[in-house]
C-alpha cells in the first residue's frame, strides 16, 4: 500500500481533506494518512490473523505449502456504485471466482488502487469498506498493496487491480482437456443480471431498474462439487456472458456445444430490458454465476446440490456437448436452432 507510519492500537487518522489530491500520492503525509485513514482501518478487519502489511514492499506468507494457484484481475466499472454491489466487492468477488472455478481454494489478496484526484474520500472509504467485507465473509486476507494517484481527467475515479492467490482444492479436477461428448452444462443462476443492472445504474437509453447486479462469491458452488467424481470444467461467464463461454469451451476442444434457450434462467426484468435494446441475455456479463460441465450421470446430482444453496437456487440444466463441428448452437423456445456466433462488438463497456 506504499509505507506508513505504526499506529498506536485503535488510534484514528481524521483526514483534513474530503476530495482524492495528487498529494494523496506523493508518498508523504497525506498519502499515508488516507492509507490508514481508508484502507488500514478497514483491510485490516479480518479473521484469519495476516494483516495489510504497510511497511515492506513484499509480504511473506509463511503458511503455504505445495502447489498454488495465483490469478489477477482489473476493474473499471462505471459507476463506482450500483444496485447490488460497487467496485469494491465486485473486485473481491470477480478475483476469488477465478481462483474457485480453477478448483483452487482462495487464501490472499492483494489490492492495488489508481485514484482519480477530485474523487470523494467518502466514496473510496464505502468502496474500501465493501472490499473489505467480501474479502471477510470470502474467508481471504488483503496482504498487500499499493496506491497511486492520477491527474483529473486521466481515470475513472476508481481502478482497481486485484491479485488473488490459493491453494489447490484436491477433490477438483478441473481443465478443457476433460470435457467430452456427452457432457451436460448447467448454470448456477440466472444471466445477464451485472450486465444490465450496470446499465440501469447509468440510465443508459433513458431506463431505470433497481435490478440488483448478481456479484458474489462463487466459492460456495464449486467447494460443494469438491471430491465428486465426473465434474469436468467450471467457469464463471463474465465479459461476455454465457455464449462466450460456450465459444471459449468450443473453440478449446472442437466439440459442439448445444444449449437450450427453453432452459437458460433470465429474469423478466433482464429480458425486458433486451427486448427494448435489442441485446441478447446471453452475451451479457454476470458476476457471481458459475458454468459447470459434468457427465450426464451426475448432471442431476451437481443440480440438486446447487440448488441447495443461497448462491444456487435457480441452478438449471441448459444443454450438452456434442461431437461434431466446432460450434455453439442455440435450440430456441420456437423450435428453431441458431447459431452463435462470437462477440465482436462490445455492447456494454465498463461493466467490471
């Protein structure tokens, strides 16, 4: 986080200034005042005993052993803040959910924010603290970070950069190379929520929603899969969405990749607003969905055991994998079959 001066326990910073400044970024006192002022008093709020460490420029970690998983992520989602969540926690949760559908078990985070000078302190010091609260009830600890200030003009208020590391789950086995015809594909929930929740919080187009972004952890759906035998491949649909998915899972293995509209969950609301816009749910980002491909003789298992939990309770099975041509068809409510093509065009910037 760039170094600061020890604090005597439970000591208080008040900070004299309400706007980011570029002598938030200078090094001196200013920046090591917001360091403990916003980010110390609320990183350092965890359960598990490591704390931010901000008087080295590396952390050790002494308490990892054998084989790793590490991930690292950006976000720049416009606005700072919206229906269901803000950069801080979308940050947390788009950086664990990586490591999860790896088949990793997330330990440690670090946090490297670019501030925009003009940005309201107030703003930074909610986003912080909803950072920290999803890094909390996630189970991981931020060690480290960094800080860094931009001229007005040269940011979005708020980018974060996000490092995530984590242990090897060893009841997951996860990786392309495993997915075979015959497959089934299920999703956790429904698509396309963070996509256009995102856009109702700009009131793009003149809509308005309190359509609540689907960001959250999907740790908890993939460690109920851990040690069963025929889960093949998880992957969280962000940019993109769920066709893109497919494409990636396509293109990887040459197989043919069906789903079934009849079955893929999208809310009314999200289905509305595509109707309107002419998006299609399916190319549009979630954040705290998860795709799963399994043999067929599990597929009923895995959906039970999702649908017994929080995060998926409206878990559906959507389609197989097929031999055949490298492709991603698309059976249609109407009894047609479309091809999906791969994004080009992106319709939503800045979603995360």
């Amino acid at each position: 986080m760039g170094k600061s001066l020890n604090m005597p326990l439970g000591s208080t910073i008040m900070l004299e200034d309400t706007h980011i400044s570029l002598a938030h970024g200078n090094g001196g006192r200013y920046m090591r005042d917001l360091i403990e002022a916003v980010f110390v008093k609320h990183l350092n709020q965890n359960t598990s005993g490591v704390c931010l460490d901000t008087e080295s420029d590396a952390v050790l970690l002494k308490d990892i052993c054998g084989p790793i998983y590490t991930t690292v992520d950006g976000f720049a989602v416009h606005p700072l803040e919206f229906p269901g969540g803000d950069i801080g926690s979308l940050a947390v949760h788009g950086t664990i959910n990586d490591l999860s559908v790896a088949g990793a078990i997330p330990k440690y985070l670090t946090l490297s924010a670019i501030l925009e000078e003009g940005l309201e302190i107030s703003v930074l010091d909610r986003v912080v603290q909803s950072f920290a609260a999803a890094a909390r009830d996630a189970g991981v600890s931020v060690v480290a970070g960094d800080t860094k200030v931009v001229p007005r003009g040269n940011g979005g208020g708020i980018y974060f950069s996000v490092s995530g590391i984590g242990t090897v789950d060893d009841g997951l086995h996860l990786s392309m190379k495993h997915v075979l015809p015959g497959d089934v594909i299920l999703v956790s929930g429904t698509v396309g929520d963070h996509g256009t929740a995102v856009m109702l919080a700009r009131e793009a187009f003149g809509l308005q929603g309190d359509l609540p972004s689907d960001s959250a952890s999907v740790l908890p759906l993939a460690r109920c899969l851990s040690g069963i035998a025929g889960v093949h491949f998880l992957r969280d649909p962000t940019r993109g969405g769920l066709a893109t998915v497919a494409q990636e899972i396509s293109m990887a293995t040459g197989l043919t990749i069906r789903l079934e509209e009849q079955y893929i969950p999208v809310s009314d609301q999200v289905s509305s607003v595509c109707e309107i816009l002419g998006y299609d749910p399916l190319y549009l980002a979630c954040e705290g969905r998860c795709v799963a491909i399994v043999q067929a003789d599990i597929a009923e298992q895995v959906l039970s055991l999702w649908q017994a939990t929080a995060e998926g309770k409206n878990s559906a099975i959507i389609g197989t994998v097929e031999s055949g041509k490298q492709e991603v068809l698309l059976e249609t409510a109407m009894g047609g079959v479309r091809r999906l093509e791969e994004l080009e065009d992106d319709p939503l910037p800045r979603i995360c």
